[in-house]
C-alpha cells in the first residue's frame, strides 16, 4: 500500500513539476512577445518622428534677385541700360520711390482759423509780396502758412530770417521727402553677370552704382 501512496505522490510531484515549467514558458513566450510588440511600437514612433521632423538648414529661400544701382537720375539709369542690354546683359529699368531725402521747411505756425490763416497768407503776398506761400490744410500744422521746402539749409535758413524781419515769426523744421531712384534689374532666372570691364564702363557713369541681391517677391 506505501508504494502506491509514494507512487502517487512521485506523480503529482512530476505533474507539478512539469505544469510549473509549461507555465514559465508560456509566461517567457508572453513576455518575448509583448516586449517584441513595444519594440515594434517604439521604432514606428521613432520613424514617424524622423520623418516629420524638419532638417535643418534645408528651410526653403526665395529666389534671388540682382538689381544695379542706385541711378538718382534716369537718363544715367537708360545709359546704362542700352549699353548692358547691346552687350546681352537683359536688364530693365525699375523705378522707386521707397528711399527718402532730407528737406527743410519753412512755415508759420498754426492760426486760429483757416480765415485767419488766410488773412495773413494776403498780407504776405500783397503787402510784402512774398511768393510761393500757401495754408497748409492737414495733420499738425493745420490752418499753418508754408514758406518754402528747401534742399539746402543754407537757403532754408536765408528764407526764415528773410520772413522774420518781416515781423513774422517763421520756424524751420527738418524733413524727408520721397525721393525717385533709377534701378536696374535681373530676370530672377538670369544668371548673367557683369564683367569687371562692364562694371567699370558703369561707374564711369555713375560711381556710386553697385550690384544688390535680395529675395525676390512674389
């Protein structure tokens, strides 16, 4: 009888035993997958970062553009032009209006009223005889009488005192007028440029001129 009862016992030792070692494989096998799975997972989260990601310095830039210049007068600007354009150079004439030149104004400062401001504008023109006057209509010095805009202050500042020995109390302020300027400039696809023999028959007309890259506009 002590043998069956040892021979049952060596059995659910061995069935244990077994059963024990199936489940750590399975768990191992559920382990090796699952941490397969989160591989997986974490290298297609890794390339779609990759792929999203921007590189850098390959920003996308504008075109550039080539433009000759700055001309203050146009005839020089067209002198220019007809000479590049016999030698194959396909530029064009652009004018702007962008830049700014210093000024100075003469004025008298705001009347009370525009008819007080034109009374005075009659006095200087008939009892002085002063020309080229008129009654500034806008912004800070409304109901004001303009005097004159003069490119040089030395004129500016003869045109003050002349008003002021007159008994009128002239001012002289500082300002930019528009100003044109002449350009020359590139189609944006041209890749032709100006020899140095060119570049000196340039500034043989205009010493100042020089070659300007920017971003093109759209």
């Amino acid at each position: 009888m002590k043998w069956v009862i040892y021979l049952l016992l060596l059995a659910n030792i061995s069935f244990f035993a077994w059963h024990y070692q199936a489940v750590g494989r399975d768990e191992r096998r559920m382990q090796a997958e699952q941490q397969n799975r989160l591989d997986g997972a974490v290298r297609l989260v890794m390339l779609k970062e990759v792929k999203t990601e921007p590189e850098v310095g390959t920003k996308s830039r504008l075109p550039q553009c080539r433009s000759l210049g700055p001309f203050d007068k146009r005839i020089q600007a067209e002198k220019v032009e007809n000479l590049l354009q016999e030698q194959g150079v396909p530029v064009s004439l652009r004018v702007s209006n962008e830049a700014r030149r210093k000024a100075y104004w003469v004025y008298l400062q705001p009347a009370a009223s525009r008819d007080a401001a034109k009374k005075m504008a009659q006095k200087l023109k008939k009892e002085h005889r002063i020309k080229d006057i008129f009654i500034v209509g806008t912004g800070d010095i409304k109901n004001g009488i303009s005097l004159g805009v003069f490119s040089k202050f030395e004129l500016a500042y003869r045109r003050q005192a002349e008003i002021r020995k007159l008994g009128f109390d002239a001012q002289l302020k500082d300002v930019k007028l528009p100003a044109k300027e002449y350009w020359l400039e590139w189609p944006p696809q041209s890749s032709v440029g100006l020899s140095a023999a060119q570049m000196e028959a340039v500034r043989k007309i205009n010493d100042a001129a020089s070659i300007v890259e920017t971003d093109c506009q759209s």
